[in-house]
C-alpha cells in the first residue's frame, strides 16, 4: 500500500471513529500524516480532494415492510454479542476505498435484515422468509456478505448461499465469500490457505467453507471434508449454483450425516441466501400442488432445518411477488413467498442505473447513450444457431473504437493497472458468440496491428492509415473537449494500454473466462462476448461500453441484462451504451415500473402494511402482465389479468400506421377540442401550465370517455390498455374521476412554421419525435421515440397549482427537475394530455439532434396520455382477458435464456 492509499484509509477511519470533518480537518490530518509518510504537495492536494468527494456520496436508509406480530429481538442482544466478523469485514471495506457514509448506512442496512430474521440462540422450531430488493450492479453482493458476517456474530451456525445458475458466477461470489467472510483461499486447504480480504485481520475463528472456487458442492467434498456440521465450532458455509444437480448432493449429505430421527436438523440455525431470487426459484408449474425442481429443492433444504431464515435478493420484485403464499404441501413444505418482511434497499447517490442512462431527453444531446440502426440486416433480432454474420455493422466498430479509446484515457489518468470490460450481448446462441469472439478477434488484431506501427508518428502521418484515420474520428465526436487530454496525448498512448486486451466468450461452454483476481494490480482489459452468463450476476469490471442487442421484452429478465449498471469512478464520462431506440424504451419502462413499485414500499411502511398487501399491489401493477404471461403461456391459451390504474401514467407510445384511422383520430381531436373549448382557463396564472399547452379545467368525464372510446389506438395496445381504461374511468365516473383536467401540449411557441390549426379554429404546435417502423411486427405502426413514453419528463406537473408543485420539488430534494410520479401524487383529477406529432426517422450518420432527424413518416398521428390520481376505492382494480396470440405478438416468445440452460435451470 503506497502513501497515498495509508493517508486515505486513516482518514476514513477517523471519519468513521469520530464523525465526518471539515475541509481543514481533513487538510490539516492528510498533510501531518502525509507529511511523515513522505507524500508530496500533490498528493496531499488529491487526498483531500478524494476524501471530500466520498464524503458527498449519499445513500438513503430504504424502506420495510414486515409481517404483524413480529417480536423485535436484535436490540437486546446487541450488546452481548461480540462483532468479530462484522469488524473485519467493515475493516475490508474502508480499506476498499469505500465511503465513510455508505459504509455507515451498510452497517445500519444489514443490522435492519439482520434483525428481520430471527435470534439464532431462540428455543424450538422456526423458519423466517423475507425479500432484500435491491438495483441492478448496485452492491447486493456486498450487502448480504455484510448480512452473513452479522449472522455468524450473532449465532447462525449454518450459512448457505445459492449463487445463481451459473459456474461463472458461482466462482466469482465464492472468491467474494473468500475474501468478505472465510478470509482465506478456498482453492488451497483451510490450514495452509493464503489469507484473502479479512483474513488479514486475524483473532477469530475461521469459518469453515464446503466449497471452493475449482468445485461447486459435491457429496465426495463433504466426505472429504470428514465432518458433520454439529462438529464444525465455527460457521460453515456453502456457495452452490441454483443447479438440480448441487442441489440434490447438498439435500443427500445433509440427510445422511447431519439430520436426526425425525429428518430434521436441529439446534444449528441456518440462513439462506438466494442470489437472484426471481430466477429459477419460482414455481412455474400449473398444478400449485406440484413443482418445478430447483423450488422443490430449495424448500427442501430450507425445510431440513428445524431452525431457518430464507432472504432472497432481486432487483426485480415481480416474479417473487407472484409466489402463492398460502401453499404448502407435504413433500415441498410451505413455498417461497417473503410473507414476513421485504427490505427495499435504495442505491447510493454516485450509482449509475437506468436514470442516468435512459432519462436524458429526446431533444437534448446524448451522453450515454449511441443509437443502433444499422444492424438489422447484418445482425438480425431473430435468427437461429447456425447464422453467421457476414460482416458486422459499422456501429459496433464504432463501439468498439470507442472502448480503445476510453481504456487508453484511462491508462493516462493513472488506471492503467485497472480492469478494462466491454459487452457484447447480441445472441443467446453459444455457436454465433463464438463466431463473433473470431470476428472481433480479428478486428482487434488489426487495429492493435495499425496502432503499434503508426501511432509514434506525427498525426498527420499517423492518421494516413485507415485504422488511425477512424479512431482519430471517433476521438473527435465522443471525447474531443469531454476529456483533459489532447489526440496526441491519446495517441501516444494507445499502443501501450491496449495491447493486452482479450476477447473473449463467456457461455456455458466457453474455456474462456475472466479471472479478475489474477490480474488484480495489473488490470484486466478485455471484450466479453456472451449472452445469459453475462446478464445475471456476473459482474465486468471496470464495463465503460456496452453494445446490446437482443430480442427479449420480458423485461423482468431484460432489466437484469443492464451490466452497464453500477459504480464507474473516475471514467463516468467515458461510458457508452450502444442500444436500438426501441430497446432503449423498454428499459425505461421496466425500470419506471420498479420505481413505482419502490414508491409504493415506502406509502405502504408509512401505513404499517405488510408484504402480501405489497403482493396485491404488483400483482394489479400494469406491467406484472408480462410475468403473468411467461409463467403461464405454458398452461393454457387465455390469460386472465387484474390491473389498477391507481395513481399510473398511460400513454398510446405506439401508433397506427393506417392512414384512415390517423385521418379518423384527427377528426376526433378536432371535434373533442371544439366541444371543451368552453373549459380553456382564463387564469392560466393559478395553474402550472407550460409555455405553449393550452390547459382546461374540469373537464366533464362524459367527453373523455367519448375521445377515449371513438380513438383508434394500435393493436397491441388495445387490450393492455384501452379496455381496462375504460372500466377504470366508469368504475370512478360519479366521484373521484367526474371531473377532469385536459391539456392541448405544444411548443414554445417560437417556431411559427410548426403551428398548424385544426378545422374547429385552434392552434396548435406539433411536437417531433423519431419514430420507429414496427413494421417487422404482426400488426404494422410506429413506436413514438423508442421510449415507451410520448411526453417528456414534467408534464404531470400540468395542472398543478404553484404550490402543488412547490410541495412535491421539496420532498424531492428541492430539485426542480423532479420525477413525474411526484407530481401525479399531488394530483386531484385526472389529467388528459393530447399531442399532435410529427414523426421523422433517425439519421445515425449525423451529430446533433436537429441533424440526426431523417426522413419523415407521414402521415401525422395522434397520441394521448392519461395521469390518473390516486383513488380511495376498496377495489380499483379491471380484470380483462388476453390469449396466447396476442402475449407472442406483443411480447414475442421467450429468449431470455441461452441455448445451453434449461428452463429449471439446468446445463443442457
């Protein structure tokens, strides 16, 4: 550990002794013990400013739900418990580098789920179920390795972590196990074992671990091992993969040598850790008296010991949520459902997650994000395990020369000895991400070819040759006046931190891997080409480009695809999404509905409510249709579904193409327009409006549900939408939603060629938006923006008095640029917002927005959004019925999975 890293670490352990400094505490600490540790001028300067820049991360305490009649039991016992394994993972962690203040709040976090379960030293039988919901590559690792250590001081005997379904991840959470738990290498033996993490911290009793980072849990390990559980002084720990194999080995052992005569293992509290609980944990079957395998297993280990808590952890609730909790039988026991608590942890405020990539505007220039719209043909959505591309689309030899370029930028900052990822997520087919590994293989071969030949040369020289040439002009439109270094610098340099780079493939398959560790001190750098096996769990370190493209909406699995998620220090600016703009949409909607449901733990924790009333709420959530329909498309031809429009934002993001049924919607426009002309305020000045919308205020319901009933909405829409809007709206016709509020949006007003007025005298500004051809599709239309949204952020603020929107900008943190489910919690009506749009293709040749919009798609359409309020009625919720042809068409078949795992989980 060099100078710098001792003065850092001693003054977060201060911070964390004594409470956060000022900045002439932390100068005058960093320059006297800098100073006796020989740190220069320089490095005393960027120890400060280092340290004060963790100390403005924040992250907030989340929120809980719990079952009633829970007896609180840690607090008692708090005092008498020694902390041993917590204090030497807490010591791991400042050394890490992690801040003061999230360590802080990790430490309050897993105390919370620690005292969610139940005192291990508690007489008789129990068992405990509960859901830790987290964020994608937001720390959930981190945080039940923090659970583990407390469980252990506290008293549980037996810890057993289920770690995905794949090897890969396995091995990666076992050496995480190794260096946050056990302390000690678990390829060598526990005796002579290298000290990994907290085994540099010595004094306790080391916890004894049954598998290894070579070998998942097999029954000859736990004979080799020669002990029973009972036996075993300190904890024991199990990391296996969500495998029907390991499972079955683990079930086997334990029942041979650890169970007494009634079956059961008693006196040694077991906690289960389920990573990624809503993947292959779920019980799919039809008949609720029967299971699928990994859930009957994984209830049977539960169910062995006499004394248990199962914690699950997801970032996305749905699927567990749809657990039935009242079934039990006598083979499986009771199933998986977290009845007495869920813990909706929130991220900290330096986390990279769906908002930072997928928020920016339609009209601002992108940061993050990079259109792919030249891949159809070359990189077909669909295509089988034969295809082999021919050549592949300019944009991925962009994204490509753009990862060249971030990893030498970041060589020049002084990370050159830090790992280096990019993605690649563009088949589920092993044979076709073997193929491309060659492609790619080969393009790299010929840049780094052209790099070490001619980047010495003068530029003018140097960029002669075509490879130079054009990562010269990637240089210029992704990092020219973004970064603090010139071209030369750059080019100085490429040779030097690129050269090592791999490509690789991660499947089942694959004898690559991407062995971190050993290059720790080093760094990494390497392109991974995969499909499943990089979309769950597995962590790419150091990922700043991504280039994802696949056929998938089931978009539960879809948000988990999101590995460009999570913590990018010092090389935020360098990261680059590549996505198709349609694909762009569903992430963000998937994500806005998580958040919704987020929102929904806290109002229910205010409420004392408990996980089944959470259970009743996703399951009437408009998006929990998708996991309805992949869980059941198996069982029947008709899916019936229950929705609640309660306190949601509905908007037709996806619109004919029939140019009758446009020409028919406009009339309807014209027609609703002139008919509420009468409801136009006269005092838009009590109203938060907008520069350019034209606002009305209560509106009778009877005339929106003539618009609403008369538009011509597309095909995929119609039943996941219109039909249960209808029901919502005369369901509340005579109280809550009478009266409506409807708003004409437009412009600024400033461009006086956009005006267009329609035939009942009103002007109006068309707003544009890139469209996206769904032509490819069973019922043909455009997608308005790829976004799965028409409006941008802020209009639910429309309608609002100023002091309405006042009230939901501070309890967001005073930011003006609040979130719209803020607004619509402040709302008292409905809100109807019309939009006349202009829809133009996109250009990706071209930089800047005006520049980017190609050729237009007539005709014009019509588009509306509604943002209902929150409603006080016992039973909002709208059932309606869908079937097996219209779930396929709209979601089409699944292809979450790669060709070698099977649908219970298992390698095929």
């Amino acid at each position: 550990m060099n100078a710098v890293e001792t003065v850092m670490d001693m003054l977060r352990i201060s911070q964390l002794r004594d409470g956060s400094m000022t900045h002439d505490e932390i100068d005058s600490l960093a320059r006297k013990v800098g100073g006796a540790l020989g740190a220069s001028e320089a490095d005393i300067e960027e120890i400060v400013r280092k340290i004060e820049s963790e100390n403005d991360i924040r992250m907030m305490a989340g929120s809980t739900l719990m079952a009633p009649g829970w007896s609180p039991w840690l607090d008692e016992r708090k005092a008498e418990i020694n902390w041993d394994y917590w204090d030497r993972y807490h010591q791991l962690l400042l050394q890490k580098g992690l801040p003061v203040g999230i360590i802080s709040r990790m430490d309050e976090l897993t105390g919370k789920i620690l005292g969610l379960t139940e005192n291990p030293h508690k007489e008789g039988a129990w068992r405990r179920r509960g859901l830790v919901l987290g964020h994608v590559q937001s720390g959930k690792t981190a945080n039940y390795i923090g659970l583990i250590n407390k469980a252990a001081d506290a008293g549980y005997r037996v810890i057993v972590v289920i770690a995905g379904i794949q090897e890969d991840l396995r091995r990666q959470t076992q050496a995480r196990i190794d260096e946050g738990f056990t302390g000690y290498d678990s390829a060598q033996k526990m005796q002579t074992g290298q000290p990994v993490g907290v085994g540099n911290w010595p004094g306790v009793r080391r916890p004894f671990s049954y598998t290894n980072k070579q070998s998942d849990f097999r029954v000859a390990l736990g004979r080799q091992a020669g002990h029973e559980l009972a036996s075993i002084q300190a904890p024991v720990v199990f990391v296996i993969k969500k495998n029907p194999s390991t499972l079955r080995h683990l079930i086997e052992w334990l029942r041979a040598h650890n169970t007494g005569s009634d079956g059961i293992i008693h006196d040694l509290p077991m906690l289960l850790i389920d990573d990624e609980a809503d993947n292959a944990s779920i019980n799919t079957a039809k008949n609720p008296e029967e299971a699928t395998r990994i859930n009957t297993q994984i209830r049977q280990v539960f169910h062995l010991f006499a004394k248990a808590c199962y914690v699950g952890y997801t970032a996305t609730p749905f699927a567990n949520i749809f657990i039935d909790k009242d079934v039990e039988t006598e083979e499986h026991g009771r199933d998986l459902f977290p009845e007495d608590f869920l813990v909706s942890l929130d991220p900290p405020s330096n986390y990279m997650g769906a908002d930072t990539f997928f928020s920016e505007q339609e009209d601002e220039e992108r940061k993050y994000l990079r259109d792919i719209v030249d891949a159809s043909d070359l990189l077909p959505l669909k295509h089988s395990k034969e295809f082999r591309p021919d050549e592949l689309p300019g944009s991925l030899y962009e994204a490509i020369r753009t990862f060249l370029l971030a990893v030498t930028i970041r060589s020049l900052r002084g990370d050159g000895n830090k790992h280096a990822s990019m993605l690649v997520n563009v088949s589920r087919f092993i044979d076709v991400q073997a193929h491309l590994r060659e492609q790619i293989g080969e393009i790299i071969w010929c840049y780094l070819r052209d790099v070490r030949h001619y980047s010495k040369l003068p530029t003018t020289e140097a960029i002669r040759n075509s490879s130079m040439a054009a990562l010269h002009e990637t240089w210029k439109h992704e990092f020219s006046g973004v970064t603090e270094f010139s071209w030369a610098d750059v080019q100085r340099e490429l040779y030097s931190a690129t050269v090592t780079l791999r490509v690789v493939a991660i499947n089942g398959r694959s004898q690559d891997v991407l062995d971190y560790p050993a290059y720790e001190g080093i760094g990494l750098k390497a392109i991974a080409i995969g499909g499943f096996s990089l979309s769950r769990g597995l962590t790419l370190e150091g990922l700043c480009v991504s280039y994802f493209r696949r056929n998938s909406v089931m978009y539960d699995t879809l948000l988990q695809m999101a590995r460009w998620f999570g913590y990018r220090p010092g090389y935020e600016d360098l990261c680059r999404l590549w996505m198709e703009p349609e694909g762009m949409g569903w992430f963000m909607h998937i994500h806005q509905a998580v958040e919704e449901l987020r929102s929904e733990v806290q109002r229910m924790e205010r409420s004392g409510m408990a996980p089944r009333d959470f259970g009743l709420k996703v399951r009437s959530h408009p998006e929990s249709l998708i996991v309805t329909a992949r869980n059941k498309m198996r069982a029947g031809k008709e899916v019936p579904h229950k929705v609640d429009l309660s306190s949601e934002l509905i908007e037709t993001h996806k619109v004919s193409s029939d140019r009758d049924e446009t020409a028919a919607n406009f009339r309807l426009l014209d027609s609703f327009v002139d008919r509420i002309a009468g409801y136009r305020v006269s005092n838009p000045e009590d109203f938060c409006c907008g520069p350019g919308n034209q606002f009305h205020h209560r509106v009778p319901v009877s005339d929106v549900l003539e618009f609403i009933e008369g538009f011509h909405v597309h095909p995929e829409l119609l039943l996941l939408y219109q039909e249960p809007i209808r029901e919502f709206i005369r369901k509340g016709a005579e109280d809550e939603l009478a009266l409506w509020d409807v708003v004409l949006c437009g412009l600024d007003g400033k461009r006086e060629d956009n005006r267009f007025q329609l035939p009942c005298g009103v002007r109006l500004f068309k707003q544009e938006r890139t469209g996206i051809d769904l032509s490819y599709k069973r019922w043909h239309g455009y997608a308005i923006g790829g976004r799965q949204r028409v409006s941008s952020r802020g209009i639910e603020k429309i309608g609002l008095t100023p002091e309405q929107a006042h009230e939901a900008q501070q309890e967001n943190s005073g930011k003006s640029n609040v979130p719209d489910k803020a607004y619509r919690a402040k709302r008292e009506r409905p809100l109807l917002m019309l939009h006349w749009i202009h829809l133009y293709e996109l250009n990706p040749n071209a930089e800047g927005r005006k520049a980017r919009q190609g050729r237009t798609l007539d005709p014009d359409v019509v588009a509306f959004g509604i943002s209902f309020p929150r409603t006080s009625r016992k039973e909002p919720a709208v059932e309606y019925v869908v079937n097996k042809t219209w779930i396929e068409s709209v979601f089409g078949a699944t292809e979450d999975v790669d060709e070698e795992i099977g649908d219970d989980g298992s390698m095929g």
